[in-house]
C-alpha cells in the first residue's frame, strides 16, 4: 500500500469513525465531567475515583446493606479476568458500566448489572519487562474523565481509552522502563490534568510526578521527587547520588478540592543501605503537598528521613476535618509502613500526631511530639559491611503499606489493615553496591520473619480520641484495602481469600465469603436500579505472593442481597469469541 | 495465563471481517446491533445507520490499527539455540562465583529470594546446564519469569549457575 492511499485511507476512517461514534454515542454511558468527578459525594449509585471521593475516605453513604441483613449477601456475579497473576485495582462504576484492571494493565469494561464484557483493552509490553519489575505485574485501576479512560500500562506509558470502545485514543510515554522505570498506579485526573507516578525505587530511579492534559496528553508539568542542584533539599543528598535515589511515587494522589492541594506519597531511598547517602535525602519516604495546576512543590513532610529499611511512604493519605485536644484540624492521615498512624494538618505539612500501629517497634526510640521527627536507634541501621541487623520491626512490608484504609466519619474511625512481623537486613560491601540502568539497586539482603500465630490485625482507631477500638486478627498478612458505609458496616478481604464484613462499631465478624484466591484489591460499593452492590477483585499476586502459595485465580466477585431475576442475568450478547472454523453451522 | 507478548488489540482485516461476517449471520441481527449501542428502546432506523458505519469505520480503521499494532510488536530476537559452551566452564572458580552471587542479588534475588519466593527456590532447581540456560534465556511460559536474552549474556548466566551450585554445597 503506497503511503497516498494510506493516508487517504486513514482519514476516510477517521471520518467514517466520527460518524459512527456520533452515532452510537447517542446511546452510551454520559461523559464523566469534572464536576462529578468534584461531586462524587452525593453520587451514591457510582464509584468515580480511585477513593471514591477526592479525599480518599473509601466511605459510602449507602445504607441498604446494613449490619442486620449483612448476612443475606450473594454472589450476584463474578468475572474471571484470564489470567493467575495478583489482583490490585479498585473497580471504578460511572452510569452502569464497570471498569477494572487486571495484571499487566488489562482493561475490562462490565455491564455492571450483570457482569456482560463491553470490551476489553490488551496492552502491547515487551518480553523482557519483567525483568525490572520489582514486585509482580500489578496495576492498581484506572481514572476516567469525558469520554476517555485512563491507565498506566508497566512500562511507564499513560494510555487513553475510548470509554465505549476500549480502543486507543492516545498514549505517550512517562519514562524509560529500560532504565527501571514503571507504572502501576492509578491514574489522578483533577479538571483537566491526568496525574501519574512512577515505580522504580529498587532500580536507583529519580522519582516524579507527571501531570498530562486530560484531552489531548500533552505533558504540562514534571515534579521530580528529589530537587536537582539548586533547588531546595537538594543539600540533602551527598554528591550525585540524588540522580538515583528512589522516591518513587507508585500510587495515586489524593486531593483536597478546598485549598487545590494535591498530596502524593513517596518512596524508599536506593539503595537501601542509607549510608551510602547521608543526610535526610529529600523527598524520600514523604508527603508531598503540591499545586495540580502547576506541578510546584508547597510543602512535604518526612515520615522516615534518610530511611534505611526500604519504608515506602506511598499510600496515599485520607482527608478528613476532625476535633483533636479541642481544636478543629483540617487533617491528612497516613498508616505507615514504618509502623505509625499520622495525623498532619494538611493545610501546612504541621505534624499533629503519630500512633503506633503495631507494637515493639524499635528502628527508632520514638517520635518527636513536636515535629513528628524520628530518633532513629542507630543499632537497627543496616549498615554497608555484610553485618545482619535483626530483628527489625517492622519489617518492610509495613506496618501497613499501600492498600487504602477507610474512614468512617460518622464515628470519626479510621479502620486500618496492619501487619504484626519483623525483619532482618544485611548490606552489602560497598564494592557491591554500584548502580547499572535497569538492575536492581538495594544493596541489601532482607528476610521477612513471623513473630507469633497472627500477622494480620484490622483495626480500628478513634482518630479523634487516639484510641484502639477493635481488632480482628489474621494468620497472613492483611494485603486489601477497605470500605466503610454509613450503614455501619466495613468491607474488607484476607490471604485466606475471604471478602467479610463487619460491624464497624464493635469489629463483630457478621458476614463472610471464600473468593478461591487471596484479596489484594479494594472493595467498592454501588447502588443500581434501586440496588446496592459490594464488587472485589481476588487474586494472590504481588507482595503476598513473596512470602506463601494459596491458590491464585483472578476473579471479580460482586454481591448483593437479592439473586438477579434469571432471565436478566442471562440477557444479551456475552461476547463469545469464536475460533474460526471450529465449530461451523450445519448447512 | 501470563501475556507477555499479547496479540496485537487488532490482529488483521480479514479477523474483523470474518467476526462481523459471524455476527451478521446470527439471527436476528439488528437486535444484537442495537444492544450493542446499549440502547434497547433505539428506532430501528439508529440500528441500520449504526450498521452502515460501523462497517464502514471497521474495514477502514483496520490500516491504522494494522500500523499502531505493528509499531508495538514486541521484538522478534533469535533465540540462542547453541550455546558457546557445552558445560559450565565457571565451576568452582572462585573469583567467578562471587560475580555470580552478585549477579544473582541484581537480577534474580528479587523474585527468588534467599529460598524461593514468588520465584521457585533456585538452590533445590532441577534444572540443571543447559536447561536453566534456556529457562533464564527465553523465559518460562505461564509463569512471570522474562526472557533475559537481552540482559544476561551466556557467560552470566553460567557464573549465576556456578554461585548457586556453590552455595547449594
């Protein structure tokens, strides 16, 4: 085909395509606006962000499904998304349609009545992309804004779906994965900016934040993580090595619509060996508060400076205003994988409290009330000499690491997973420790050790009173986010792969259901024709799949109280794809 | 499954005619389109414009999708079918093994831990020569394990075997 006709070709087709999409568009789901995007709150019957609101509560205000009929959930319908590797996604609902993400960044559009596949997006990656992957093939969900889904295939591409189609619109690429370099999180659109992160820090990455315009994916803005020479905090890195320091930014943001505050965890500092970087090193192991219009740094908060035991500070904080000693705070929240609870007054990056999650912490003595800054006790350092330090607690899975944790503001709980387990860590010689592109960049071994029958504790924190009030104990570790409703039930899966609910006042198991496979993902809820459905995905994948082998699957489960009406369930075209020439007509 | 190398989103022309060809023979038709629109309660005349343009937008997209499927095609490389040397030519070598143990802590730790992980334990593998060679080379279907062809040369390879072999004893 001579390059005149293709052309020509490809502009009959875009013209052809524009009729056909005006068309069919007639009929499709609404074009998410920023507005709902703003107003997720009152919109009950979808799920719209990543924490169904800006302030990442993972609160429902629905209500049908309540403490006392908890007991009646069913399955409704499941969706096995294909493959065996771990599940992370929160499901996003917008007028019907389900969106998920399964491993390397498969995107599935559901009918959210009845499961039917709407289309299905199969990113392109290369052969060896696994080979910089630190931690499974996971991707954690997309965004949605106008007519155009948004997700990060692994490496490191920001990808835009036609809503309807699951086709391409436009894709362009964040970064070099060759240079270790990836994406999982999901995708933050704010008005018009799409805003990603970046996997990477145990491959000596420089960790950023990129924000796109959400219609046509120019790049607007890069905030790098760690400051350049001549800008600020630079000083806090000896020599080059803030070129390869870590910081990654692998989860989404949260976002706070009053003061257009946007706030973004980061990441360990690499290598592990701390030493070898002296000085607090700027930005790692942080909240950063930033301008989504501008990309400019307003302020950033150090959990862990100069961290040492690999304490990723990427979960993304919960927004919530709260009474604390009796006076009103505008607080962000973080559970950390360094194994405290923190309030901040988020307006400023003020340090207001840190609670331990977990008990016989000892990387550091404690926490300065007044700055939240750390007094590391230096003989849990690891240091760059081949001595094994032991045990650390926590070990470096956290605490609590990435997965959403939930606050309930009727009660003012936070209802957070947390892990009881230690480590041990042993780095290298520094003749050992040289960065190459691409290769791993940690200098340290590390051993993930049990410290009793029970690793995984849900709890819940009365964040205005600093008070423990539940615990539910688990043998594993717990790995899934949470949900929480106004009903005054919370949601939440285990490696056991039981999704259960319990009474978020008192922790009372009230309702439980085996998914086949460990729970890594988020529940969401939804409310449809009248009906509240809870929806998860199942799959034993990423981190937990380091440390023991319970069955993998990949399933969508969602539930409710009544059975669908048989006849509905089974309605339409379920997109069965036939193999040519297998199975033909009897003529 | 594990897709590394998925199929392109498109494949071809002719896959698409072939699907729309079998769509068209299920009867009845202009019921499946205008489910598909997600619009059951549509006029029928939406239903046969829906039709006209969608056959024409899918026979003529084809050629972009064709050029965007190609230019992310992952890369053909010839596999390594012989290899240089019939057996590890680093075993026991001392200065050898402690590169492979490096090696082994940059790009195979990660997964394979100390004793296994979400890799197998590589220490108890029965894999042995050129069997792990190929295992490490072209990647393991099925399984997250990459191809490292790109990566690893056959001399590392040997020297991450010689570390392992090493420490097993």
């Amino acid at each position: 085909m001579d390059q005149n006709n293709s052309r020509k070709l490809r502009r009959s087709a875009f013209m052809a395509t524009l009729i056909f999409l005006g068309m069919t568009t007639l009929a499709a789901a609404r074009p998410v606006s920023s507005d709902d995007l703003m107003n997720a709150a009152g919109n009950t019957s979808d799920w719209l962000n990543h924490g169904r609101t800006y302030d990442m509560q993972r609160f429902s205000p629905l209500t049908q499904i309540n403490p006392c009929n908890v007991n009646n959930l069913r399955p409704i319908w499941s969706f096995a998304v294909g493959n065996l590797d771990g599940l992370e996604a929160t499901p996003l609902v917008h007028d019907g349609i389900m969106y998920i993400t399964s491993a390397y960044a498969h995107v599935f559009a559901l009918d959210a009545r009845n499961g039917r596949k709407l289309w299905h997006y199969t990113p392109d990656v290369p052969k060896d992309l696994g080979t910089v992957l630190c931690c499974g093939p996971v991707n954690r969900g997309v965004a949605l804004r106008g007519n155009l889904v948004y997700v990060t295939p692994l490496d490191a591409r920001l990808v835009a779906l036609n809503k309807d189609t699951g086709q391409v619109v436009w894709e362009k690429k964040i970064d070099d994965w060759k240079a270790g370099y990836t994406t999982t999180a999901a995708p933050l659109v704010i008005r018009d900016h799409v805003i990603v992160g970046v996997a990477g820090g145990e491959y000596g990455i420089r960790g950023h934040i990129k924000s796109y315009n959400a219609k046509s994916g120019d790049l607007e803005w890069t905030t790098y993580t760690i400051p350049a020479p001549g800008e600020p905090g630079n000083d806090t890195w000896p020599g080059d090595t803030w070129k390869t320091g870590g910081a990654a930014t692998w989860n989404t943001g949260t976002y706070d619509m009053a003061s257009n505050q946007l706030y973004w965890g980061t990441g360990n500092g690499a290598p592990w060996v701390a030493e070898l970087r002296k000085g607090d090193n700027l930005w790692i192991a942080a909240l950063l508060s930033l301008n989504p219009d501008t990309g400019k740094i307003n302020w950033g908060f150090q959990y862990t400076p100069n961290d040492a035991w690999d304490y990723d500070g990427n979960m993304p904080p919960i927004l919530a205003d709260i009474t604390y000693e009796g006076k009103k705070i505008k607080a962000a929240m973080q559970s950390n994988r360094n194994g405290f609870f923190y309030v901040l007054n988020r307006e400023n990056g003020e340090f207001i409290y840190a609670e331990p999650t977990i008990e016989g912490i000892n990387w550091t003595h404690g926490i300065d009330p007044k700055t939240g800054r750390p007094d590391v006790n230096q003989a849990m350092v690891p240091k760059a000499d081949g001595k094994t330090v032991k045990p650390i607690i926590p070990g470096l899975e956290g605490g609590t690491n990435w997965f959403g944790f939930a606050y309930n503001p009727c009660l003012g709980y936070a209802i957070i997973p947390t892990n009881q387990w230690a480590m041990s860590m042993t780095g290298y010689k520094p003749e050992d420790i040289t960065y190459e592109p691409g290769q791993i960049y940690m200098g340290m071994d590390f051993q993930m050790y049990r410290q009793g029958e029970t690793i995984g504790h849900l709890k819940a924190f009365d964040v205005q009173n600093r008070k423990w009030v539940w615990d539910i104990a688990s043998p594993l570790p717990f790995f899934a986010g949470v949900l929480t409703t106004k009903s005054g039930l919370v949601f939440t899966g285990d490696q056991l792969g039981f999704i259960f609910a319990a009474d978020v006042k008192s922790g009372k198991m009230l309702w439980r259901y085996q998914t086949g496979s460990g729970i890594n993902a988020s529940p969401i809820t939804y409310a449809l024709d009248g009906k509240q459905y809870i929806a998860i995905l199942s799959g034993l994948g990423g981190d937990p799949s380091f440390y023991f082998q319970n069955p993998k699957g990949g399933t969508l489960f969602v539930f409710g109280l009544d059975s669908l009406d048989s006849g509905a369930a089974a309605a339409g075209n379920w997109e069965v794809e036939h193999i040519e020439g297998a199975l033909p007509n009897l003529d | 499954m594990i897709i590394v190398n998925p199929s392109p989103q498109v494949p071809d022309r002719s896959r698409y005619f072939n699907r729309l060809r079998n769509r068209l023979r299920v009867w009845p038709w202009n019921h499946y389109l205008l489910f598909r629109t997600r619009n059951l309660s549509a006029p029928c005349g939406i239903g046969v414009l829906s039709l006209v343009s969608l056959v024409a937008a899918l026979a003529l997209l084809s050629a972009p999708h064709w050029a965007l499927a190609q230019s992310h095609s992952p890369k053909k490389a010839s596999l390594p079918r012989e290899w240089k040397y019939q057996a590890n030519p680093f075993a026991g070598d001392e200065k050898t093994i402690h590169e492979g143990l490096n090696l082994y802590r940059r790009r195979c730790k990660i997964c394979h831990g100390n004793r296994g992980g979400r890799g197998p334990n590589l220490f108890a593998t029965q894999l042995a020569g050129h069997e792990f060679l190929r295992a490490v080379m072209e990647g393991r279907d099925g399984t997250q394990m990459p191809a490292w062809e790109d990566k690893l040369s056959e001399e590392q390879v040997w020297k991450i075997m010689a570390y392992i072999i090493a420490a097993r004893s």
